[in-house]
C-alpha cells in the first residue's frame, strides 16, 4: 500500500477542526432553539403562524447572503474572513433574543443569527469538499454533521439543568448561550488560519480545491432533477419550532422539551456518519431517497399520535432523516460539477433550500393555526410521499 491511499483513506485534520467548531456553534445555538416555542407562544403571546414565520423567514433572510457567500467563496483568500465572520455574527446576535419584548423582534434576531450561517456555511462546505477524496466525502460530511449534532446533544441538556437546577428562565439561558459561542469563534479563527494562508495540511491538501476526482461528476439533467428534488423537500419540511409545539399540544411539559431535543440529537449524531458512509457506498441519491420515506412516515406518525410517548417515539424516528438527508446532499452538491465552481454550487444549494423553507414555513404555520397541527403534518407528510417515487426514478 502506498503513503498516499492511507491519508486519503482517513479523514482530514481540517474536517475534524471544522466538526469542534460545529459541535461548540450548535450547543450555544441548541441552547436557545427549544426555548423558543415557549419563548414566543407563552411570554411574548405569540402564535403557531409566528412560529412557522421564524423558520421560514429566517432562512429565507440568508438565502441572498448565501448566494454572494458561494461566489466569494471561490476565492480562497476569502474563506476565512467569510467563514469566522458568520459565526462571530451568530455569536453576539444569538443571546439577544433573551431581551426581546415581542415576537417579532425574536423573528428579526433568528433571520439576523441566521444571516452568519449564510455567510459561513458555503465557504465551510467548499473547504471541506475541497479537502476530502471523492470516495470519502460523504464520511467527511457525515462526521461534521455528527459533531455537529453531538453539540444539539449538550445544548439542550445545559439549558434543561439551568432551568430545573437553578430556576433560571428561557430567557435568562438564552443569554448564556454566548459562552460556547464565544469558544466556537476562537476555535475556527485557529482552524482557518491555514486555510486562509492557502498551506497545506498534513495529507497536502490546501482546501483550494485539488480538482475533481475521476469518476465522481454528476452531469446534465439528472442533476438538475435531484436538486429540483431536493429543494421541493425542503419546502415540504414541517418548521421544526412547529413540532416542539405539536410535542407540547400531545401533553409534553415544556420542562421536558430540552431534554427531548437533546435526545433527538443523540439519533443524529450517532447515525450521520452511517448516512455518509451509505452515500458513499450506495450513493446520495439512493440514500436521500430513505430519508424522505422515513420523513413522511413521522408525520403520519405524529399526525396520528395520542399520548405524549407516542409523540416522543416518533420525533425520535425524526433524527433518522437528517443522516439520511444532509450528508447525501452536500456529497451530491459538491460532485455536480467542476471543483473551480463548488462555492458557488454550496451558494445555490443553501440559499435554494432557505427560500424554499419560507413558503412552507408560512404554509404549515397558517394549516396548524386554522386546522391544527394533524392536518398540517398529513400535508407535509403527503408532498414527502409524492417526491419519493421520483427521487427513486432512475433518471432523478
């Protein structure tokens, strides 16, 4: 065996330092996100149409910045600066929705926190495509969607302590969310020192953008049609604040919530890199496809459910769709093309996906507010069940 297929067999040092960002980002960031439902429906007498509004209008906010986001980032001088400047905007944003006095400024900070993953996750992604083999990128994602989902693990877990340990408010945890937020920044401020420098890590790549890998190109009308799948879930998605919601119509206490979530990222972090690896192995297609089938299995399921364990049950099963769902699309997205063009690639995905989530949001708000939140989940669950047959049609 050469020196050579042992480096490209394991994954790169940039990607594990981009995963303790993650992890470190996601748990001040999964502080705050449980709390929210509470936050605006109990406090700030907010309602389920609010709640759909904050996801929705959130990511649609990022999808412009997104777009110029990929385009600078094929320039790698500028990866860093784009990179470290989102998470610090998320970081000092982030902890003033505690001091919010209405839900609309709530809605204005969450497209504001926002805004700093429009900025970030584009060069990210490129930076990590950039660095992995073909044959182990869909790993390479998984393992930072795992890191960063481990994070959603701790985040929740430290808000529900500071809640039921010491009788702090949602509020007052928000606030405190600032402290791994400030640790994440530092960290990626280190990790992208390189990167921005353009030296080479240890198995010599520069994050630049080697070229692409034989074989790995997906070309022409199959896929446009995957990403015109892709975006259509996207849309399809219920708003996740609107699932903590139906969680707490079924009986779950708000105390619960935290630890519920927390729970529901132990299933994404233990399974992403298993959905990376079936990437890998199968293909992100093949593997997208089961994630849409185990996603509008939930709603029904959620739909359908009568007692708070049920509810839990099935939210649990939710996590599933995330390893099965992000790892693929970003393996597809960086393949799709030349490696010259991946940031802007990762600039059309991620703002295509945000603008998608605005109409459903509002949509899935409006059917929860008017005919609750069953009929809402059959919705969404039915428009997943249509796109599956297609995404499993050979020429999707």
């Amino acid at each position: 065996m050469t020196e050579e297929a042992p480096a490209r067999s394991r994954l790169p040092r940039i990607v594990k330092q981009l995963g303790a960002v993650s992890f470190f980002n996601d748990l001040a960031s999964e502080m705050v996100y449980p709390l929210l439902p509470a936050l605006v429906t109990t406090r700030l007498g907010g309602t389920a149409l609010a709640l759909g509004a904050l996801d929705g209008i959130a990511d649609a906010t990022a999808a412009g910045v997104k777009l110029g986001a990929g385009w600078l980032a094929e320039r790698a001088r500028w990866r860093r600066t784009l990179v470290v400047g989102g998470y610090l905007v998320a970081t000092v944003v982030r902890p003033v929705m505690g001091m919010a006095s209405a839900a609309w400024q709530v809605i204005a900070l969450r497209a504001s926190d926002r805004v700093g993953k429009g900025v970030r996750n584009p060069p990210r992604d490129a930076v990590i495509a950039d660095s992995s083999p073909g044959a182990l990128r869909g790993r390479a994602f998984g393992f930072h969607r795992g890191m960063d989902h481990a994070g959603a693990v701790v985040g929740p877990l430290v808000a529900w302590a500071l809640i039921a340990g010491t009788g702090a408010a949602p509020a007052e945890v928000i606030v405190w969310s600032v402290v791994p937020g400030i640790v994440a920044v530092i960290l990626v401020a280190w990790a992208m020192g390189r990167v921005g420098r353009g030296e080479a890590d240890e198995e010599g790549r520069t994050g630049k953008g080697e070229g692409r890998d034989e074989g790995e190109a997906i070309r022409g009308k199959s896929s446009s049609a995957l990403f015109g799948l892709i975006v259509m879930f996207a849309f399809a998605r219920f708003p996740e604040t609107l699932l903590l919601l139906r969680l707490q119509d079924l009986g779950v206490s708000v105390a619960l919530i935290p630890a519920l979530w927390a729970a529901l990222h132990v299933v994404r972090s233990a399974t992403s890199y298993p959905g990376g690896w079936l990437s890998d192995v199968v293909g992100p297609r093949r593997t997208m496809v089961v994630g849409w089938v185990i996603y509008a299995l939930v709603c029904f399921g959620l739909a359908r459910a009568s007692s708070p364990a049920i509810g839990a049950l099935w939210f649990l099963v939710f996590g599933l769709v995330a390893a099965a769902t992000e790892s693929p699309e970003r393996a597809y997205v960086a393949a799709a093309g030349a490696s010259a063009r991946r940031g802007r690639r990762f600039g059309g995905y991620h703002a295509a996906v945000g603008m998608a989530a605005l109409p459903g949001g509002l949509l899935f708000g409006a059917l929860y507010t008017g005919l609750g939140g069953a009929t809402a989940l059959s919705v969404s669950g039915a428009i997943a069940a249509l796109i599956c047959p297609l995404g499993a049609w050979r020429r999707a």
